[in-house]
C-alpha cells in the first residue's frame, strides 16, 4: 500500500486522519481517555510493540495533543496527558464506537459504555442540530463548499 | 510500519477503524456524501490511484457499507452508493471534520462546510447527550466495562 500524504489534501477530515489516522494512533487517544498515562500501561493495555507505541507516542506529542510531563509519583518515567486538542478527539472517536457497537458488534456485545461520569446515565447517540438549535437526521444534510478546491497535486 | 489486525481487539473503535480505518477509505466514504458515485469521479476528486480506489471500492462493497450498483444513466459502468451502514459513517466524518476545521485548518479556512439541506443553516457542533436527554460536556464523560475484558493474543 502506497502511504501518501493527506496534509496538503484540500479537506479537514483528510487532515484530522494525516495526524491520527496513522494505524494505532487513535487507539492510543482513546486508550488516553480511559486514564492511561504510561508507556507500560498502553503497552499492556493495547498489545502494541513497543517500538511502534514510542513512535505513535513521540508523533502525538509532536502535533499537540499529549503533553509528555513528569510521573506525578515521582517515578522516572514520564506520563502522557492529553491536552484540550486530544481530549476533543473524544468526539469522532465516541462517533466510531457508537457506528462499531451499532454495525460491527463482538458476539457477546461492546466492552465499553461511555456514561455521564456525575449520573453515571449512559451516554445517547451524538445528535446532529443546525446553527438554530433545530435537530437533524443523517438524511436533512447538505455539503457546501465555501471557497473553490485548491488543486492538490 | 507493521499491519496488524485490529478486528480481534475487543473495542469497537478498533473493529470500526478494522473496516474503514486503512489509508483512504474514510475519504472515499466522505466523497460518496458529497454525492460522488462512479470510479472515475471517485479517482478525479481525490487524486487517488486507480489501483488503490479499485481496491477500496472492493472492500468497501465487502463489507456492506457501499452497493455497486448499474448505473442508472444506463452506461457500462457502475454506480457505488452508501447503504444505510455507510451513510451513517456520516457522525463519525463529521466529527472528524468538525476537530480538523477547529485544530487543524487550511489556511484560506475550511473549504467545506455541512449544512442543512433543507434550510441551508450551516451544521452546529455535535453535541453529547445522556439517555435522559441532558446535556454533557467532554469533561463529564466517564468510561464503564460492561463486561470483563477478552485477551487478544
């Protein structure tokens, strides 16, 4: 498979994946989100080698959205903390859990609910409204284009 | 960069990014959104090559996310269109789309923008509901396991 680059691709989504689309590179966020903070702990938790782990660790801090900082315990080994960047990742990624629980189930059902952290009351789907507040469905949408398309390449 | 399967991993992210997470997919679903729906206009709007679109498209018809479909003009060549299951890769797109417009911007501004067909008011943020309806912010979420965790490897 041929890596090109979607950096210079004239879409926002094209850009969102050149910085995370990388293979991993959102689990990590996510796994991020769950409150791990350690090497060790993604390590474990993604059963991801560990020379692709430190590249995909190093790249996120690159672009801004883990802050590497020292062990709060005072260990040598530094903690991976999202920033505001990363934490609004949480948004497409709740997106691709509700699309995978709904069409690309396990057997024996999705591992992880998100909930509201004061009710403890299970998330609902992410609901799509325009400017004024009105709800819409997947089929009231419209694309427009606000300037003409640069070419790319 | 070592592939790894992520269709085993008990998450639904990763089973999600297992089907439409390798390097192009997300965007020829996009394309298809915007209404693209022949091979040709596929390779023109994303500069893709033909080989890799051929494969996509494949994958993609697999999996049950697009239809290849006769074309309705009446030429030899078919028409791809999103079935329920890819049409509703919009959310995830969208808030894709929504971060990148507000994290990673082209510098002449993002060159699309959702809206409501039927009004033409532009699309707000996605926003987060629990069950009950209330609203939450990404700082209320909370992740609980809905059930003991399956080993992988």
């Amino acid at each position: 498979m041929k890596r090109v680059s979607f950096a210079d691709m004239d879409c926002t989504i094209a850009r969102t994946l050149e910085i995370v689309g990388e293979w991993w590179s959102f689990l990590i966020v996510k796994q991020a989100l769950y409150g791990t903070t350690r090497f060790g702990d993604f390590q474990a938790e993604l059963g991801i080698a560990r020379n692709v782990l430190s590249q995909r660790l190093k790249r996120l801090v690159e672009v801004g959205i883990l802050a590497r900082e020292p062990d709060q315990q005072g260990s040598k080994y530094p903690e991976y903390r999202l920033t505001q960047k990363g934490v609004e990742l949480a948004t497409p990624l709740i997106a691709m859990m509700q699309w995978g629980d709904r069409w690309e189930p396990p057997a024996d059902g999705p591992p992880i609910e998100v909930i509201s952290a004061g009710s403890g009351a299970p998330l609902g789907p992410l609901e799509l409204h325009d400017q004024e507040g009105n709800r819409l469905g997947l089929g009231d949408l419209g694309y427009r284009r606000l300037r003409p398309k640069r070419a790319v390449r």
